[in-house]
C-alpha cells in the first residue's frame, strides 16, 4: 500500500477497519470503511482504497 497506512477502530456497534491518508499538512483523508468481519481485509477492499489513493494524487498535482 505504500504510503496508505491502515488502522483498526473499535465503534460502539462494531468493529470497523478504516483506510486513510495522513502524509499531507492539510488534512488526513479517508479513502475506505468497512465493517470488520474477518482478520484480514478482502483484496477488493484494498483495491479500492489504493484506486481512491491514486485519485487522490491526481487531484492534488
């Protein structure tokens, strides 16, 4: 994933795992949430929150 770090949160309903970006002075984005049903994260979800990673990018050039 480079530089999108992954990070688990625990919510009063549940358990979520969050994928975000925190390299920018400006503001720390979040590219993906899910709900947290097994140990690791589907390789859907990880796709994802690298495609909205490398959007992310483009829009700030």
């Amino acid at each position: 994933m480079g530089q999108v770090a992954r990070n688990l949160c625990d919510v009063a309903e549940g358990e979520y795992r969050v994928f975000y970006v925190a390299k920018f002075e400006d503001a720390v984005y979040v590219l993906h949430v899910l709900a947290k049903k097994t140990r690791k994260a589907s390789s859907l979800d990880v796709e994802l929150a690298k495609k909205r990673y490398r959007e992310l990018l483009e829009r700030r050039k």
